[in-house]
C-alpha cells in the first residue's frame, strides 16, 4: 500500500491573491463536503497547505508596501503603516 503522505502534488501558485483565496475556499467547502476518497481529501490538504502559505505571504507583501498619508502642519507625509500584533 503506498503511503498517502509521501505522493508529491504539481503545484502552481495562482495568478492573485483572490484566485488563490477562492481555490482555498473551494478545497474548505469539497473537505467539509465528506464526499472525497481519502486519497484525495490528503491531495487537496496538501494543495491548502501550499495555497494558505502562499496567501499568507501574500498579505505579509501587502503589508510592508502599504504606506499612510498622514497630514503634518500643513503637509503631508508618507510613513510605514504599522500593524499591531494581536495575541489569539
């Protein structure tokens, strides 16, 4: 019997961040279905492990590009946009 755990998926990150969020909905919504073969619920975990990596990365970019305008005595300026770390 082959080990489930060890077969490689063909992984292609997708073109944006919302095609990538829809895919990951997609595999949420066919896991919590119950209507796959074990073998393809693991291939499809595995394809979220890499989309919800890749997303997560993505909004780590978005981040550190973002700035904000702030007014400043009759000017504005750009700084960093700092996010606050919340504890879960």
């Amino acid at each position: 019997m082959p080990d489930l755990f060890e077969k490689e998926i063909d992984w292609t990150p997708p073109a944006d961040f919302e095609e990538g969020l829809n895919k990951l909905q997609n595999i949420v919504d066919a896991l919590e279905s119950g209507n796959l073969k074990l073998e393809e619920g693991i291939q499809i975990f595995k394809e979220a492990t890499h989309l919800a990596k890749w997303c997560s990365e993505q909004l780590k970019e978005a981040e550190n590009n973002i700035k904000v305008l702030i007014a400043e005595e009759g000017s504005f300026k750009l700084e960093e946009f700092e996010v606050e770390e919340t504890e879960d």
